[in-house]
C-alpha cells in the first residue's frame, strides 16, 4: 500500500496563526458532492507548510461554506502527490 506522509496547512501569509482570519476557503460543490478548495488572495497562500515539499497528503485549514452559507475554519486532508510522489 501507498506509505503517507503529512504536512500541517495552516498558517497564510497575511494571517500567520490567527485561525479565525484564515481566508483560504472549502466550498462544498452539492452537485458533484465534493469540497473545492481555494486560495482566492495572495494573503490567504499556506504559508510554512511542514513537510509541504516531500508529502503525500496535508492537512488544510479553511472555511467551510456551504451553498453561500459560512460555517467556519474546517480541517480537510488533502492528497498532494501520488505512490510515485508525483504531484497530482
């Protein structure tokens, strides 16, 4: 099976660790049932993501909203790179 490796996706650029100003958003597509994430600002870019560079999947901090609605910072686990490490 595929080994994973973590990195921890929280801090942006222009909010450092203020979990509360994270601008980085997940909007829940209700027709394909799937999460879009998006960093709409140059403010809201992952900033000293751990172990970014070499893993498989990360943990990423954003706000969830849902058909127009904000229900505030969620944790998503995304995959980054394939059993080769090659970037998705």
């Amino acid at each position: 099976g595929m080994q994973i490796t973590g990195a921890y996706a929280q801090t942006e650029l222009g909010h450092g660790s203020n979990v509360r100003g994270l601008q980085t958003t997940a909007h829940y597509d209700v027709e394909k049932h799937e999460f879009v994430l998006n960093t709409p600002t140059l403010d809201s870019m992952k900033w000293w993501p751990s172990s970014m560079a070499t893993a498989t999947h990360a943990v990423v901090y954003a706000q969830l909203i849902i058909k127009g609605k904000e229900y505030g910072v969620h944790v998503f686990m995304v995959q980054l790179r394939d059993e080769n490490l090659e970037p998705l």
